[in-house]
C-alpha cells in the first residue's frame, strides 16, 4: 500500500507533530510518507501533489485553521483517483462525528481520539480482512448507517517511538519550528478548551525526551516549541527539565513553553533569572480574563495576584521574554469588563500580548451551552463568536479594531517608547488609545490598503493631530527615537522634517570630532572619523532630555541632539546624545 499522511499547516515554519507520530508508530509495518502543505497553497498545486504520488491511502490532520481547505482537497483527490481511501483525525473531526460522516461522504473513515494505535489498526484491516467494526476509536457511514466505535485506551507514552527521527526533516530542523511533548492531558477544566475534556496528565519518557533534543539540536533546530498543555503543573518535573535545557545551552536555540503563572514557585523564577542565559526559553501565558466572576463561570482557576507576581518577576529578571493571552467574549464579560481586562494585562508590560476571540469549538463545555449566554457565532470553523447576551457585535468590532492596532504598533514593537509616552501621561486606560486609535483607523479605510513602516509612523501622527495634545512636539520626539532606534541601516529620508539644518549639522558633526565626549565616553570609544559620522549615523533634535527620563521617568523640556549610529560591524543601532547646552551654540547657529 502506498500510505500519505499529510496536512494544511496554518504557515510554512510550522511542522505538524501528529503526522510524525503516525508515521512512526505505522513503521516499520508500513512505510508512511509525509505531506505538508498550508493553508494559502491553491487546492489545485496540493491535490497535483498528492496525485503524483499516487497514494492508496491519504490520511489528513485536521484543525480549525484547515478543515475547511482541507475538504476541498479531498473532493478533488475523490474526482479524479475515487480508489484512494480518504482518512480524517484530528481535533477538529474527533467530536460530533455523524455531522461529518453526514456532510463528508468522500471520507472513508474517521479516527476519534488519540491516533496512533487506532491508525495502525485500521491499516491492518484495510490490508487484511476488512473487518473495520473490530477498531476501536474509529467512524463511518456504510448502506446509510453510522458506525462508531469506542475510543480506545489511551497510548502508554513512555512506549511510543521517536516522531523525530527522520532523514527527510533534518534540512528543515533549521529553517522551521518544531514541537515537542512531553505530556498530554491537562489538569484543568477550562470550558472553552479541547484540553479540558481529557481527565488526568500522562508522561513521556523523560530520558527519551532529552535524547530527542539533543538530536533536534544537533542537527540545526533554532526553535523548538514544547505543546504541553501546562508544562509546570509539575514542579519538580519542570526544574528537571528548566535545568537539563540550560546545561545543554547551545547559543541561538530557544525553546517555547506554555505555563500557568499562578502556579509558579517564586524560587523557580529566582532559579531562572540567576541561570538561564537570556534569550534561551520563552513563556506563554494565557490569562483570557481578570474577572473572577467570568473565569468561575467558565471552571476556570485563576489567581491573577499570584500571576502578577510571576510575570513581573520573569520581567524584572530580563531572561525570559512573555506572551500573555486574553480572550474577549467570554460569558458574562461585557465590554466594559473586558477593557479593565485588557488594562489589567497590558500594565504588566508583557513582550507580546495577543487578543483573541472565543472560539466555539466543538465538544467543548461552552459549545453545549451556547444558547445560556445567547452566543452567535460563525457556522463554519473557526467558530468564532459574533455576538452574546452581553456583547453585541457593535462592540465586538470594536474590540477588533483594538487587536489590529495592537498587533500593528505593541507586539511588532516599531513603537515602545511612544506608546509607553502616551498610554501613561495622555490617556485615561492603554484600552483606551488602542481603541481611539483603532476606531480612526478604520474610518480611514486603511484596513483595507497596505502599509509600510514610514506608513505607519505617518498614520499615527495624523491621528495624534486629531487629538489636540498640548505637548505634540514631545509625541514626535519618541517617535523619532522609536524610529531611528529600530532601522538596521541608516535611513534614506526619515519620514519626518528633519529639525537640524543642513548648515547646522556640519557643524555639530565638527565640534564632536574634535571632542566625542560631547556624546560619552561610549561614544568617544567608537573611535568614529568624518566618514564614519556622514555614512553611517543620523542627527536630531529632541524637545526633551531623553538619557534623564529614561533613568528617572521624569520629562525635563531641554532640548537635546541625538545621534543614531548603525554600527555594520555589530549589526546593532546605537544612540547617544547630549543635551543642547553641551554645544557652542553661537558656532551652529
């Protein structure tokens, strides 16, 4: 038999672990090809590829993100080779199973559940005697009746076999990310979670596990993403492998991690902050919502005291770089709740804060009790909600104006320091610039046109116009340090005025050659000559002192010169500057 199994990935960095496990528990039985695609490649380009290797069996994962190009496939393939037994598994068809027999009468069989075992059974049967009834953990639809079987027992996972050993992935170890498990299940019933529904943690084989990657490492993986569902539910399991990670360091590797922040021992982030070297392990932390009253409703256990305390902690220590999650229509969350939500998240500065939107998923609690809280959402996946019974979709565009602004200016980080500037000293909530800014946005129609960096810069400032603030010349400032401080290379044409004269910027240039300690010793210690300075830096004028605000936080209106210097030996962008008064006026002019 010739046996695929493939997917839609959502991107082309990413890989799809499922897939490796099948293949690995089919061999040596059966050789399994694997076939990934995503979810932007035409069906046509996916369905010629598959066709070409002329597969008897093709068995698709599937999600949310691509069930619904996934089916489009697979009423091609069925056009065009009807002999090719179609096989779904995943998450997203292991629940209301008769719903997909009924809509998907090219698939020939649908695994339930965990796939491994199940997989191999059924190619058994397809390869013996067809008695398909005997495997446990799958469905199809024969002479119009249903047959479902029960799951079957779940996997012993210290006995399955390496998804990670094979030649063909070693070329992209590199240029992908990779995932990793080192448990399944979850100990928490979170009603909006496909996690929830299975009872009880089960283990991988830890030795197994740091042998997997340090072959991973080996061969070129940069960014390996652990997929457990709460990866420090075990303290000391989690210190085991926080310590076997740092010992075995390699410079440019980083490895992801979903935890629960309430949960967290302080003396593991002390562990982390004096050890691990800056850079190594990332955190993603999902808080979906500060409102007790919502997370209780949802089964959700939440100390959002205790999870401040971690990611301050995790902040402050200046190792770990944090993702923090939040979850907008939730029951009972109104959008009132959810802006004290958003401002109780984003005043921990996390590096990346991501705004989603409830998903009905199937098979999840809250999916069964939709109605109750009067949810409206999308048919199809990803069943996203639309509205609810204290949320209307007016307000829930609203809250998407704020995600596309957000994911703009914060998480892609072109504008920290003005952002910070603003959401501190000119408005009421951080919520509340987003939105402003967000609601502007769209009335402009630029979600509908694209945009470059500059583009970016210039929309902002023509929104802060609109806001009448009494320190304009202040918000431009930062963000020419913003801008400045985030090009790789010197700038052509910044998209602002340039406030420093051609004239005067000779002269500033002449005066620091002849004393660099006008700029600091740091400066001096550039050793920078004429060439340097005209090729490779850029000259402004700021409306404050910068170096004191940045130690105390305190605006001083003082006008200061600042230099950025893009240094191409180092690949880095310095600043330095002085204040005005530091100058021989007279001989500037």
């Amino acid at each position: 038999m010739n046996i695929i199994v493939a997917t839609l990935n959502a991107k082309f960095i990413h890989t799809n672990l499922a897939l490796r496990y099948l293949k690995a528990y089919a061999e040596p039985d059966y050789t399994v090809e694997m076939a990934e695609y995503t979810i932007k490649d035409p069906p046509m380009n996916i369905v010629t590829d598959l066709y070409q290797k002329k597969p008897d069996i093709i068995g698709f994962s599937c999600y949310i993100w691509n069930i619904e190009e996934t089916i489009k496939v697979i009423s091609m393939i069925k056009k065009i080779s009807p002999h090719t037994k179609i096989i779904l598994g995943g998450p997203e068809v292991t629940y209301d199973v008769t719903y997909w027999l009924d809509r998907l009468s090219d698939v020939d069989f649908i695994v339930i559940g965990e796939g491994e075992k199940t997989f191999k059974h059924l190619l058994d049967e397809i390869h013996g005697q067809e008695n398909f009834t005997d495997v446990s953990g799958i469905a199809f639809k024969k002479n119009g009746s249903y047959h479902i079987s029960p799951q079957r027992n779940k996997v012993d996972l210290r006995e399955m076999p390496s998804p990670y050993r094979f030649e063909e992935d070693i070329k992209n170890l590199s240029k992908r990310v990779v995932y990793i498990e080192t448990s399944r299940g979850c100990p928490f019933s979170c009603q909006f979670c496909l996690s929830s529904i299975e009872v009880g943690v089960r283990y991988f084989d830890r030795e197994k596990v740091k042998d997997d990657i340090r072959y991973l490492m080996k061969n070129g993986a940069k960014t390996i993403k652990f997929v457990d569902r709460t990866f420090n539910i075990s303290r000391s399991y989690a210190m085991e492998m926080f310590q076997f990670l740092i010992d075995e360091y390699i410079p440019g590797t980083v490895f992801q991690f979903e935890i629960t922040a309430d949960i967290m021992r302080p003396e593991v982030i002390q562990f982390l902050n004096d050890n691990a070297p800056k850079g190594l392990f990332r955190f993603e932390i999902g808080v979906q919502s500060t409102n007790d009253s919502v997370n209780e409703l949802v089964k959700r256990k939440q100390n959002f005291a205790k999870l401040t305390r971690t990611v301050t902690m995790v902040k402050e220590g200046r190792k770990v770089d944090q993702h923090l999650d939040l979850i907008a229509g939730l029951p009972d969350e109104n959008y009132e709740s959810f802006r004290n939500t958003f401002n109780d998240v984003f005043q921990l500065h996390p590096e990346e804060l991501q705004l989603g939107f409830l998903k009905l998923l199937r098979g999840t609690g809250l999916r069964l009790e939709a109605s109750k809280y009067g949810y409206v959402y999308m048919d199809q996946a990803p069943y996203e909600m639309l509205s609810n019974n204290v949320l209307s979709f007016d307000e829930v565009v609203r809250i998407k104006q704020v995600e596309d602004i957000l994911e703009k200016y914060w998480n892609a980080h072109r504008m920290d320091e003005t952002i910070h500037y603003l959401v501190n000293h000119h408005y009421e909530t951080p919520f509340d610039f987003f939105q402003r800014f967000g609601t502007f946005w769209e009335e402009k129609g630029w979600s509908r046109i694209g945009h470059q960096l500059e583009d970016l810069f210039k929309r902002l400032q023509e929104y802060l116009l609109t806001e009448d603030f009494p320190e304009e010349d202040v918000v431009l400032g930062f963000m020419k340090i913003d801008y400045l401080a985030n090009q790789r290379y010197k700038p052509r044409k910044p998209w602002w005025r340039s406030s420093v004269a051609k004239d005067h910027r000779s002269k500033y240039y002449q005066q620091i050659l002849k004393n660099p300690l006008l700029l600091g010793k740091e400066f001096q210690e550039e050793k920078l000559d004429e060439k340097d300075l005209y090729k490779h830096t850029v000259l402004e004028v700021l409306p404050f002192d910068y170096t004191k605000y940045q130690k105390t936080g305190v605006l001083t209106k003082q006008k200061t010169l600042v230099m950025a210097y893009y240094d191409q030996k180092q690949q880095k962008t310095k600043l330095y500057m002085s204040t005005l008064d530091s100058f021989n006026l007279s001989s500037v002019g």
